[in-house]
C-alpha cells in the first residue's frame, strides 16, 4: 500500500465521526414540554414515594395499555399498581432520570428503566399521563 493510500485510510479512521452523530441525533423537548412533564413527574414521585395508588390511578391513562383487565381506577388499583410499582420499582423511579423521546406517532414521551421494565409517560390533550410499562430487553 502506497503512502497516500495509508494517510488517507488513517485520516479517514481517525477523524470525528461527526455525519454519524448527527444523524443519530435525538429530538429534544421545547421548553414548554420539559416545563410540563417536570411538574407531572414530581406529582408523581410524591404519590409514589406515599405508595398512594389513588393518585397515581389518577394520573395514569385509562384502560391501561388499552387493556380492559385495567379500565378503571379500581381495577388499576388493584391489579396493576401491586404488579408494576413493587417497592424496589417505585425506589428506582424516585432516583432515575426520565429520557425524553418522541415516538412514531409524533407524540413526546418520557422513560424511566427500573430493571426489566420501562415505564412510559405520554403528553396527551388532559397532560402527561402514566401510558405503559414495557419490557427493557
């Protein structure tokens, strides 16, 4: 291999891979959003850290997933809430960091990963609300 050839292999291999960041580029939330969900979130997280079904029923999109097992707030309550917010769930949303997203259907969303699950909160026309729980694989 000539000289010119290895510089500009090396030139190539060692430069910024700034095309490729760009591209992999995210959305970010408008101010308005950011200012929204962090209003709902700390609702919610004070709620959680009470353990206060009631509340976090209130603020969750109901039928749950679109699931008739959970269409209304007693039957969140009682099913839904012991099933996804275990003590060690509801810890780990107090403590992480939600991650703006805005998904397929142009709608903004935010995750928080508690170990195997991710929990997903939706801008909809009443506010955010509590929308899904989803495996993290």
């Amino acid at each position: 291999m000539n000289i010119l050839v290895r510089i500009v292999l090396a030139t190539i291999l060692l430069s910024p891979a700034a095309p490729l960041a760009h591209a992999a580029k995210k959305a970010a939330a408008t101010h308005a959003i950011q200012t929204e969900f962090d209003g709902f979130i700390a609702k919610f997280r004070a709620a959680l850290k009470a353990n206060d079904s009631s509340t976090i029923a209130g603020m969750t999109k109901l039928p749950f997933m679109e699931d008739k097992t959970y269409s209304d707030a007693a039957q969140f309550r009682a099913k839904a809430y012991p099933e996804f917010f275990t003590k060690k769930n509801r810890a780990c949303i107090l403590r992480e960091k939600a991650v703006y997203d805005r998904d397929e259907e142009n709608n903004d969303n935010y995750h928080i990963s508690c170990y195997e699950n991710i929990f997903t909160f939706t801008s909809t026309p009443a506010g955010f609300q509590f929308t899904d729980v989803s495996v993290n694989d």
